[in-house]
C-alpha cells in the first residue's frame, strides 16, 4: 500500500511521476481519498516557503493522459527574460526574487491598487489541474498545475461594464532578468484575454506545480494558464492586471503581428507563417501526434468563438 503511517509520501519514496501514476490508478479503481489526503499524498517534502500548499484538492478539468516527467517540465522552457534558449531559464532563473511579490490591479474595476500574494492568496482553495500545454513551436507537455480559477480573482476586484479585456504584465527587471537587456521583445511581456476567456471555467493562475511551488523558470510566484491557446499566452511572473476597454496590444503581437494574433487559440487548420501547425511532439514521445483543436478543449471553449472567423482571429 502506498500511504505509510504518516499519510505522507517523502521524495525519496518515490518519483513524482510515480505519485502521479499512482494515483490516477486509486481514482480509476474507485477509491477515491478525501481531497485533503490526496492533496497531502502528492507533497514532496521540500513544499515548503511562505506559499502553503498544503490543502490542495483534486480540480476540475484534469486529463487523464500522463504526465510530462518533472525534470523535463522544469528544464526545457520558454521565458525570453533569462535568453531565448530552452535551456537559459533553468540556468538563470533562480537570480529573480520571487519574495515579497504584489500585484497591481488597475483601470475599469470598483477594487484597484498594489496587493502582495499573501493577500491575493488569502483564503483561496488551491486546486490541482492537469492540463495539456501545446506551445506554438509544435512541442506539448502534460502538466499537474496548482493553482485557482482566475474568475475568482476577477470577481473580487469588480470590474466595470467598460472592462471588456484583461491586460497582464510580467516583471520588467533588467538587473535580474538579463535576457531583457536585449531587444528580442518589446519589455515587459505583455499578454491579454477577452472578459469571457478571462472568466472561463479552464483558465487558471497558477502558483505550483507537480505538487511544490513554482520553480521560478516556470514563472514564479504566480503565472497564467490558458490551455487551449499556445503556450506564449500563459504568462509568467505577473506584476500586474489591467482590466480595459481595448484590446491590448501583446508583446508577440508588436514582434510579429503576421506570426502572433490576439487570439492565438491552438488551431491545427491554420499554419504558423513559418510552419505547419498539424502535428506537435509531446515531450518524451517519438512519434507526433495530431494537434487538436483548442488543443483538445473544443467542448468547453467552442462557444466562446461562435460566428468568429478563426482564420482571421488568428
Ligand atoms: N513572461 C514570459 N512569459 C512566458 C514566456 C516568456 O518568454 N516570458 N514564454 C511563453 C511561452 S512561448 C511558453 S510555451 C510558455 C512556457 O511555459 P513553461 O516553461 O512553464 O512550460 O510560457 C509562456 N510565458
Ligand atoms: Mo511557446
């Protein structure tokens, strides 16, 4: 039996993929464990710093396919701030000082100002997620995400009737993020969603993952993600929400505004300029798969689209 006298597994106990694997067999077998249990199970036990991820409950939404091992969630990234290599942000990530963090809530909303995580966290059930990632360069992972429903945060701070758009920020510090002293993008990284998007059951931000808090090359403290668009929409390291009347301009957009559209949901029938959007290769695997559409979401964000022109929303 899996859980010792403690109810806890230690990391040495065994690998996180193995925890995962594990436990999706007590669930298909039926023996589902009270939330909070589970949520304990998966600890390793370096889960520490002021984040408590301790009461962490099983989420909606999860896909049972398995997940991407940790080493390579951890250690082949996209996060320009620390280089443009897949490899840079494992290496250099850990220079940025993720504690105190806050996050500035501005423009069309009743409730605005700066707010630290502690706050933005507090009294918040964390959820455990697993969801696909497909990024717009034709490789996917499957990663166990933590974290909690972005409607949430949207619903504390009120939004006006003029709020019809999310604008976000990353960070914007050349002394800890080098890769922002070249102009490979227009700094900080900017992304947006429309309200309904923004308030879609699937989005999250999320603050851990694989059962810890987020390794900082993953966008600690607290990223987005949005797992029918392409990987770039989920940003990292967020400093600030905007709530606006206006479609925001994101940083891939003013970089290449043929390449990047507003929407960027995964789409197999619309090519990249460059490339063919059909396929992608999930980490790990040999053979490609087939891409979905909305990156296999269709049933749950199709309606958000309807009588859309996806081709020209790209
Ligand atoms: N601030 C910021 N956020 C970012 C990026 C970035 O370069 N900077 N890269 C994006 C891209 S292209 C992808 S595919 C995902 C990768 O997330 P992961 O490294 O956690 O897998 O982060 C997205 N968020
Ligand atoms: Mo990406």
């Amino acid at each position: 039996m899996l859980i010792r006298k403690s109810g806890r597994l230690t990391e040495s106990d065994v690998t996180p993929v193995e925890i995962y694997r594990r436990r999706r067999e007590f669930m298909k077998s039926g023996l589902m464990l009270a939330g909070a249990a589970v949520g304990a199970m998966l600890l390793p036990k370096h889960a520490t710093g002021k984040l408590k991820l301790d009461e962490v409950t099983p989420g909606p939404f999860s896909s049972n396919e398995e997940t991407t091992p940790r080493k390579d969630i951890i250690s082949y990234n996209n996060f320009y701030e620390f280089g443009v290599d897949k490899s840079d942000p494992a290496r250099h990530a850990h220079a940025m000082q993720t504690d105190p963090w806050s996050l500035r809530i501005q423009g069309e909303a009743e409730t605005t100002g700066t707010f630290t995580l502690e706050d933005i966290l507090k009294g918040r059930q964390l959820e455990e997620r697993i969801y696909r990632m497909r990024c717009v360069e034709g490789w996917s992972m499957v990663i166990p995400w933590i974290g909690f429903p972005l409607a949430d945060l949207v619903k504390r701070f009120q939004p006006t009737s003029k709020a019809k758009y999310l604008r976000f920020e990353t960070l914007y510090d050349p002394e800890q993020m080098p890769g922002q002293r070249r102009n490979v993008l227009d700094w900080p990284y900017v992304e947006g969603l429309r309200m309904d998007e923004a308030m879609h059951p699937l989005t999250m931000l999320a603050v851990g993952l694989y059962g810890d808090v987020l390794p900082n090359q993953n966008g600690a403290p607290i990223r987005l993600v949005v797992p029918w668009k392409y990987g770039f929409k989920s940003i990292k390291s967020i400093v600030s929400i905007d709530f606006t009347a206006t479609q925001p301009v994101t940083s891939w957009m003013r970089a290449g505004p043929a390449e990047y559209g507003f929407y960027s949901n995964v789409n197999p029938q619309v090519p990249h300029p460059r490339w063919s959007q059909k396929r992608e290769r999930r980490i790990g695997e040999l053979r490609k798969r087939k891409t979905l559409m909305f990156n296999g979401y269709a049933e749950q964000v199709a309606s958000l689209y309807t009588g859309m022109d996806l081709v020209k929303n790209f």
